[in-house]
C-alpha cells in the first residue's frame, strides 16, 4: 500500500514537472507597480526572451516563460506576479482569441532602443519621461542637435522630445525670466551650438532639426512628445522659411504676417492655427487651451477611447490602462483646440465636455508619433523651480502608464491601422 501511494506521489510529481511554468505580470488592480512592471518587460526583452502583451487583458498584462531571475527580479523590484503552467496561459490565450472578446495578444521580441532629446543643462526631474524612465529602470540616451545632426537617430528605434521650443523663442519665458542664470545659460548654450553647427539663428537650427526628425519618422521611426514639444514641433515645420521671432530673441524683427505664410503640409497634427505673436504672452498659438479653458481642478479629467484590439492593435497599445478616465495636469502646453486638429489624426483621450484632445496619434511614412498634452502627470500645476514628483509615492499612475506604453510600442509586432 505504502509503495503503490509513493508511487502515485512520484508520478503526481513527474507530470507537474513536466508542465511549463509561464510567468504573468497583472496589470490590473492587484499590481502592486504598474511603472516598475514596465521595466520588467524591458528587461527581459533585453535577454532575448518572448514576451506577449495581453491587450485588454487584466489591464494589459505581461506574459513570458516563466525563468528563476526573472522572478527574483520581479521580487526585488516589488512587482506583483503570477506562476501559470503551459495549459493555464494557453486557455488564457484561447480566450483572448475569440472573436467576440475585445482582446488581443501582440509577441514582443526586442527591447527598443531609446533616445531622449534634451539639452545638456537640464536635470532629469524637468521632464516626466526621463523621470519615469528611470524610475522603471529602462535605459535610455541623452541626444541633442549636433548628435541628430550627425545622423546618430538612425540608431534609435522610439525618440522622446523633452519639452522643447522648437521655435527659437527659448519657451517665450523672455518676460519673467530673462534675468535669471538659468534662462541666460539656455539661451548661450543654443546660440553657442548654433554658431557651432555653422547656423545664423536658433529657430534655424531647430527648423533643420524638424526636418531631420520628419525623416526619422518617414523612415520607421517612433516619436514620442510631450507639453511644449508637440505644438512647438509643428509650429517649427509649418513656419520653416518664416521669421516668427522677435528681436528680443534674434536680434531681427519677426515677419510681420506670418500666419499668411504657414505650411500645414508639413505639420504632424496641426493645421489651421493661428501664432501668439507677442513676446510677452507665455503662448506659442491658438493649438494649446491652457489659457481659455475653464475647468475646475477637481473636474479636471479626460477619457480614454477603446478601441478594437483585433482590428486596432497601435491604438489599443497605447490606451492600456487599469484606469479608463485619467486625471488631468497643467503644462505651458496642457491640451490641443480639437478644432485645430488634422482629420487623420487620432484621438486618444479627450475632455470631451471641454472639447480638448489630450493624448493624440497618427502616422507618417512607415512610422509613429503620439503627442501627449501636460507637464507631469502626478503635478497638477508644476512650476519653474518646483520639485521633482517622487515616483515611489504613485507606483500605479494611469497618466504614466501612458507614456510606457508609447516605450514599449516600438517592440511589439505591428501593423498599422485600416483606412
């Protein structure tokens, strides 16, 4: 009896052995870090190993061969995980496959490579990109103009801009802080870089920056931009050959109707917009609502869209969350004038009472790019010399989780949306 219930124990024991392990990282409610899972996701694509994205799966959830140090990894970086067998994941992934589920799994297979674009003078907690990159231990770049001038982006797969002014108006904070040293340093850094680079003015070097990017983008690239750099971005392309500075910031009077003379050709998602022409309005345009919108803090949010994960897997992406409606921030660009917004462009969280866009798509070429409005998702007002956000009180912020969702988009097997 004894032998025969040993046995039936070893042969228990041989068939769960010889089952698969898989490992899932939840991304719903019962993450404990939403940001940090990111990172894990990162991590083992760096070693080569397959990880499948469960869209609209528990929040869009992480699934991968199950491998010891990558358990210890998820234990040390306090992310939450589950241990399924072979037979577990496939009846998850047979469920996501039917055709009435709105889910979808997408194979991952290589950790993009990433680049920041800002400038030397700039701490890291100026921007929430470089903040939550580091917070979720995802290596990136730092890249400026000379390097994209040199032809460096062609070794990067997802380009962020840190929030720039591409228009040579040096963020137009001419009026308030025109005598302050770091003002005064960011100014001679981009006019010594631009006397370096064989450039007449700043917003002539940042023109031919655009164009170098467009190019990227054209090419396959993925870009990525938030508060300032979106709008200023197509600002920069629509007025390329257009004097749109005043003397204070180039030494020469600005074209005096240049809005007659704008490009939207050449713009990502804008068109039709109109310049804010006095240095002294802390405005680039009529694309950003930061100073005509009348919401109270407190009704401050904005909606994702869902959308089909079988027939718009790009969208889905970028919209995984465990939250659909996400809190809203303030930025010197906070959120884009639907009016103003090119009909190809997709929308993908608005304020639709507000009739704002906030979080925005679309594509060129064989590439990407999304613009998200705001400063920093768990700031609601940040300003000049403010502190930085510490990410180790917000593990689980929808609004960041957008913007790793845009790091790890490059990753995913892809095909663009049906028109």
């Amino acid at each position: 009896m004894r032998v025969k219930i040993f046995l039936t124990l070893l042969l228990g024991l041989l068939f769960f052995s010889s089952q698969g392990i898989q490992l899932l990282i939840p991304m719903d409610d019962t993450q404990r870090n939403h940001l940090k899972s990111y990172g894990i996701a990162y991590w083992v694509l760096q070693r080569d190993v397959e990880v499948k994205w469960l869209l609209n799966y528990r929040g869009g959830s992480f699934l991968m061969q199950h491998h010891g140090d990558i358990e210890n990894e998820c234990v040390i970086r306090g992310v939450a995980f589950e241990t399924i067998t072979d037979a577990q994941a496939s009846a998850i992934l047979n469920g996501i496959a039917q055709p009435e589920v709105n889910q979808d799994a997408v194979s991952m297979n290589k950790a993009p490579k990433i680049a920041v674009y800002t400038p030397p003078n700039k701490l890291p907690w100026d921007d929430a990109v470089t903040m939550v990159l580091t917070y979720a231990e995802i290596e990136y770049d730092q890249i400026y103009d000379e390097e994209i001038l040199n032809g460096e982006l062609t070794n990067y797969d997802w380009l962020h801009l840190h929030h720039e002014d591409f228009t040579g108006q040096f963020g137009k904070f001419w009026r308030t802080y025109q005598h302050m040293p770091w003002y005064q340093q960011e100014v001679s850094i981009n006019q010594e870089l631009t006397e370096k680079l064989g450039f007449l003015k700043v917003s002539e070097m940042k023109s031919v920056i655009t164009r170098e990017i467009d190019h990227y983008v054209i090419n396959g690239g993925f870009l990525f931009a938030m508060c300032a750099a979106t709008d200023t971005y197509d600002i920069a392309r629509a007025a390329h050959g257009v004097d749109i500075c005043g003397p204070m910031f180039d030494g020469d009077p600005a074209d005096p109707n240049p809005d007659e003379k704008l490009d939207f050709s050449r713009t990502f998602a804008f068109q039709n917009f109109t310049l804010e022409m006095n240095p002294s309005v802390y405005e680039f345009s009529n694309i950003d609502v930061t100073d005509t919108r009348n919401i109270p803090r407190e009704n401050d949010f904005f909606t994702l869209f869902e959308f089909s994960a079988k027939w718009d897997p790009v969208p889905t992406m970028l919209c995984q969350n465990h939250r659909n409606m996400i809190k809203g921030f303030m930025g010197q660009t906070t959120a884009f004038r639907k009016e103003v917004i090119k009909p190809h462009v997709l929308i993908l969280g608005e304020n639709k009472p507000a009739r704002e866009a906030r979080y925005i798509h679309g594509e060129k070429g064989k590439g990407f790019w999304t613009f998200y409005g705001g400063h920093d998702p768990e700031d609601y007002r940040h300003l000049v010399g403010d502190p930085p956000t510490d990410l180790n009180l917000y593990p689980n912020s929808p609004g960041y989780r957008l913007i790793l969702n845009n790091v790890l988009f490059p990753a995913a097997k892809k095909k663009k949306r049906e028109t």
